[in-house]
C-alpha cells in the first residue's frame, strides 16, 4: 500500500472478496527518511510520528514512499480494519539508487520504478509476504494477471499465468511488469486491472477512504525536487565537469556541465540556439561530450534488449528462433507498436538481473527516442492459454496488443 488511490482500492476489493489482506508500505530511504526498524503502524514505540506508523525523517512530500503517503496508507488500512505494516527496505533501495547513478554516469538513461517492481515490490516483498504467512502479493497497477484455471497446479496458486494490459489501456502499467519472474505470475494479484481510473476513484470514495482524489504521484520517489541531476552530483561530484557540445559533424558548438544532465530525444534546455530544432542525438560517457542533430536523427528502426526476460512457456519461446510478428513498447507512456523480434546469441555483458538473454526487434516503422537502458516490451494478441506453444500468433488483422510475451533492456538501438 503505497497510501494512493490504486492500492488503497485493491486492498478493499480484495477484502471483499474474502481474503485475510495485510496492508505493507514500503519505506525505501529516500532523502531524509530516518527509519531503521519494521514497525507495525498500531506501535506507539518511542520515536515513532504520532500515529507510529514511521520514525520522523525529512523526506519531500511528493513520491510514492513519503511519511506523508505513510500516514495516508496507515488511515486507509484503519477504515478497511485490516492489519498494516511499514517494511524497510532502505538497504535493499540502496542498490536502486546506485543502479540509477550508475547507469547515467555511463550514458544511459535508466528506469528506477521498473527495477523497483523486479526487485523489491515482487521481489524482496514476496520474501516478507512468505514470511507473514501470505498467499499472495497484490498491488494497485493497471494490468491483469490471467489464469489458466484448467490447469490442475492453479488452485495451489502455481499454474500457468499470463500477464495481460489493464483494461484501462492509457493508464496501463504492463510495460513495467515485465521483470517479474515467470514463476511469480501466479501468485500476483492486480484487482484494478480490469477498471478504469475515474471507476477506481468513485470507488474509493464509496469505501470512505480519504485518498480518493488525491493526485497520481509523476515523479522519481528518491528525487522529490525533480532535480535528478544535483541527486547524481551529490553521489559523484566529479560527474559535473565541463564538456563539449557537438554538432553531427563533429564540431563544437558550445558546452554543458556533464553528459548526465541529457537524455536522447531531449530539444530543451541544451544550452545552445539554432534556426532549426536540435535534438540530443547521442551522449558519450567516456569523452563527456553530447551531440545534437536534427530530428531525423533521433528515430531508429529498431534496436538489440539484454536482460531478457520471458513469460511464455519454453516451447513457445523456442519458436523466437526465427523472426515473429509482435508488437514493442520502447517507453513507459508510448503505445506499442508493430515490430518482430527474434532471440539472438550471445549474453549481455552488463546484466544487474542475473539475466544474460539477448534478442533483437525491429520495428514496422522508425520510432523516435529508442534510448539504450530503457526497458523494450514484447506483446501479442492474448490468443492462447500460457500452457501451450502458440503464444506467437502474430500481429496481424484487427488484433490488439494484449498480452506481454516478455521483454528487456535496450543495449543499442540501430539507425
């Protein structure tokens, strides 16, 4: 429960749908957050905020994982009269704030919520939740988890699961599910998935929760000025330093305060002026220079992810062999897109998963800002239960993009 909206109405749906709930929040030590304990949100130990929900710190208010949305989730748990726990996982966040760091001192551009979701929200969580005894784990993301109830192993919790796109198809949250484990499918539980948010936020009013219009949290939970580039310099100062700008000849043509501060794609804020727009068309790390180029430049056809990750049985996947229609999703707020994809050899020579897989996609038309370290989605048309070998049926006819196949992290995208 991360004290919003989505989560709070997932506990309520599923309480009324019978199962025992254990409200978690989790306390990730963001900027200022003094926890150090586990501590139930009914204990009134010394140092404890009024409620005893979490230790005073001086974390920003925005995020999702603020005292403030703290206390917001301790008051929903006591309407719901459900047991509420704050778990701290500040240790374990730790290496998502140096995964962040790391990635854009190497001139990549990561993605912090989605490695959250691998590893800790279904991650170290389910690790806590078996330790409470729990079936399940359950949040509040615009996605569905499917089940093959034919399949004799789904009443122990364990069958054959396809992660699927949340009906609510612009709030949908798939994209950064893809990192779950295979074998963790089945034992998720995402109540809002088949919801859209305007019904989400008329039921949490019904329950009398006092969430129900407060505002969806748009920023880094670790960043709450927004401000992620003096968040890199405070790690390692020597990241600001002065570099050149470049134009796609080569030549200079101004400077900046280290690569770090730009992303591919970006055209404000670079520090230059032109009679056409510029876009920032590549970093280099090594050297500390960024160059900037026209907007054609910008666009690729397609692109190489590592880390692979897949949630389709094996003899599905080993159909990836050759090319196989589909369709990609190269960002977390741009649809997918048609493209095939095929797995490739070799491993990743950087993997923070353990996952060494690599495969390659090409897109059906150029798409802008294919930035290495985002995460690549792979979907199809949820035309087969996961226990059988036709999961790539293709991306033709009037079929949507439904259910993720799987996905990984953008290594190089190709022009």
């Amino acid at each position: 429960m991360s004290g919003g909206v989505d989560s709070s109405v997932a506990a309520a749906l599923l309480r009324d749908d019978g199962y025992d709930v254990v409200g978690c929040f989790m306390r990730l030590g963001s900027p200022g957050e003094e926890l150090e304990t586990i501590q139930r949100a009914d204990d009134d130990s010394e140092g404890a905020s009024g409620s005893g929900a979490c230790a005073p710190g001086k974390i920003g208010k925005q995020g999702c994982c603020s005292i403030n949305d703290a206390a917001d989730a301790r008051v929903v748990a006591g309407v719901l009269g459900i047991p509420f726990y704050v778990c701290n996982f500040k240790k374990d966040f730790g290496r998502i704030m140096s995964y962040f760091a790391q990635e854009y001192g190497a001139g990549r551009t990561p993605n912090p919520c989605v490695r959250c979701n691998d590893w800790l929200k279904f991650g170290k969580l389910h690790e806590y939740a078996q330790q409470l005894g729990c079936d399940f784990v359950a949040s509040g993301h615009y996605a569905r988890v499917a089940i093959d109830r034919r399949d004799p192993r789904a009443s122990a919790g364990n069958g054959p699961a396809r992660l699927l796109r949340g009906v609510d198809v612009s709030k949908d949250q798939s994209y950064v599910l893809f990192g779950v484990p295979r074998e963790r499918l089945a034992r998720m539980l995402l109540p809002i998935g088949e919801l859209e948010k305007p019904e989400v936020r008329r039921l949490a009013e019904r329950y009398g929760l006092p969430v129900f219009d407060k505002p969806d949290s748009q920023e880094i939970c670790f960043v709450p000025d927004r401000d992620y580039a003096a968040f890199l310099e405070r790690r390692d100062p020597t990241l600001r330093r002065s570099g050149r700008l470049l134009d796609e000849s080569g030549a200079t043509i101004g400077t900046h305060e280290g690569q770090h501060r730009f992303t591919l794609g970006q055209r404000r804020g670079l520090g230059v002026t032109s009679d056409v727009p510029l876009f920032v068309i590549n970093r280099s790390a090594p050297d500390n220079t960024v160059t900037l180029g026209a907007r054609e430049h910008v666009q690729s056809t397609g692109c190489i992810g590592g880390e692979a990750n897949w949630l389709v049985s094996d003899h599905a996947l080993a159909a990836l062999r050759d090319w196989r229609e589909c369709w990609s999703q190269h960002r977390a707020h741009t649809p997918p897109v048609r493209a095939r994809v095929r797995i490739i050899e070799g491993e990743s020579a950087l993997s923070y998963s353990g996952r060494t897989g690599r495969f390659e996609v090409e897109f059906e038309t150029a798409r802008e800002s294919v930035t290495p370290g985002q995460a690549v989605v792979i979907y199809a048309p949820d035309e087969t239960s996961a226990s059988d070998g036709g999961a790539w049926g293709g991306a033709g006819g009037g079929d949507a993009p439904m259910r993720v196949l799987g996905g990984g992290w953008i290594e190089s995208s190709k022009r």
